[in-house]
C-alpha cells in the first residue's frame, strides 16, 4: 500500500519522507525477526552439548527442512543483521531508544485511528476540560498548542467525524497551533481518515502551522517540499493554517549517511531543547 501512494497524484505530496519512516520501522522490524532464529540455534547448541549427544541430535536437525531453514535465517542474522544493528547502535547510540519510542508512540496511533482504541475517552475528557474552562474561566479564548500526533487529537476535536464541535469549542476556541504535524503520514497511511468532518469550526479559527522541511513527519500543506505559504488545510476544508517554517538543522537532500543516522527523524523532537 505505502509503495502504490508514492505514486498517489493528490494534495499529499512528501510520500518519499513516508516510506522512509515506514522503512526504518521495517528494517528494524526484520532486524528483531531474524534475531529470533539465532536464539533457537544457540538453544539447541546448548542443550546438544549439555547432553553431550552432539553427533545424533544435530544430523538430524539439520537434516530437516526446519533445521536447513532455521541455520540459513541464523547464519544470515550472525553474518549480517548482528552487525548492521550494532553498526547503527554505534552510529546513533540513542537510535534504539528513539524507534522503539517512535514506534510505541505510532501503535499507540494505529490503535487509536483504525479501531478507535481510547478516541471517545480522549476525546471526551478534551471536551470536559474546555467545558471546565468555560465554566471557571469567564470572558477567556483558548488557543490550543498541539506538538506531533497531539495534533491529530486536535484536529479531532476541532473537525470531528460524523459529529459536531460543542459550543464551549465553538465559542471559545480561536486558535490552533500545530508543530510538526504528521497530517500527511497519517493521510498516506489512512488514505481515508480525513474523509466526511465536519467543517463548522473553520470559520471559528485561526490556525497556525510550525514546520521543519527537514522533518520526515512535518507537514507545510503544499503540493511540494519547499518552504512557502500553504495551498490546502484539511481534506475539502476552506481553512488554511499560516505556514512557519522553523528549521532546527540544514536542510539536507536524501543520503546513506542521513538514512542510517534516521537525520530526517531525529529533527522531529528538536523543536525545543531539554530545557
């Protein structure tokens, strides 16, 4: 499906810096797989020289097709997906904490966006606290500040589906501030996610958009990859955020280099420092 969308000829544009998302959970998905053969092979090495039965044990195994497939996945993993992984842990010392961080964050997504896993309960305590601020804070606006997935929460909100935005929203929420957002990574993976919202809030809201074209997973709502003013908002939306291009590091063209060291992913968590 992620290969047919590079192709896809639509508002969504950056399907590149998608599918090398989807190739660094991938690769690290294979790199896990393959791993797990090794394991079985340094088991039966142990058990077969624990009970000294070397000879017999492993000609038969090995004589298997199990035992054939088994030694070519496990040699193939000791020869090159050990390495490779070390070399990247190397490379990137934090890489491994930061995918498994980004891939947990995005099945946590996955759930939430394709069975609606958590959605009315999120989305019910988000319309509870602007009904709590309402009712506590006279005479206020709200502006919301959504960092990454939180802004999908936010479009959520905001341009629901198949319901309408409460009043508390309507009259109280004036602003929506998106920092790299993942608007188009959700849209080239859930082709259909943005489909039939309801639309009422766009003429309630200013939103503004921050982006990093160095970002994989930033979206500046054109139909290229440059920096500029944005051309479209939501999917058959009118409303079109204010583009603020923010650039935390050069922007670089696509490399090995860059591939291996995840550059393009590691820039979406520096839109501020630890501070």
């Amino acid at each position: 499906m992620l290969i047919r969308r590079l192709f896809a000829n639509d508002s969504y544009n950056r399907t590149g810096q998608t599918f090398y998302v989807f190739t660094i959970f991938f690769i690290i998905s294979l790199a896990i797989l393959f791993l797990i053969p090794s394991t079985f092979v340094f088991v039966k090495e142990f058990v077969t020289n624990l009970l000294a039965t070397k000879t017999t044990t492993e000609t038969v195994f090995d004589k298997t097709n199990f035992g054939i497939v088994l030694n070519y996945i496990s040699n193939f993993s000791i020869m090159f997906i050990v390495p490779v992984t070390t070399l990247l842990l190397l490379i990137v010392p934090e890489s491994r904490t930061f995918v498994t961080t980004l891939a947990t964050e995005f099945a946590c997504v996955d759930n939430y966006i394709e069975y609606g896993e958590q959605s009315q309960i999120i989305l019910g305590n988000l319309d509870l606290l602007v009904e709590y601020i309402a009712e506590t804070e006279k005479d206020t606006k709200i502006h919301i500040h959504a960092y990454s997935f939180g802004s999908i929460l936010a479009l959520d909100l905001l341009f629901p589906i198949g319901n309408i935005p409460s009043n508390n929203s309507k009259k109280l929420i004036e602003k929506l501030i998106t920092i790299g957002t993942p608007y188009e990574f959700i849209k080239a993976y859930y082709p259909r996610f943005y489909d039939n919202r309801n639309l009422e809030m766009q003429d309630h809201l200013i939103w503004i958009n921050v982006y990093s074209i160095a970002d994989a997973l930033a979206t500046n709502f054109r139909k290229d990859a440059m920096i500029g003013d944005a051309e479209h908002g939501i999917k058959n939306a009118t409303l079109k955020p204010l583009n603020l291009n923010y650039e935390i590091a050069p922007i670089q063209s696509f490399s090995l280099i860059n591939f291996l060291t995840l550059y393009h992913l590691s820039i979406h968590q520096h839109y501020w420092d630890q501070s």
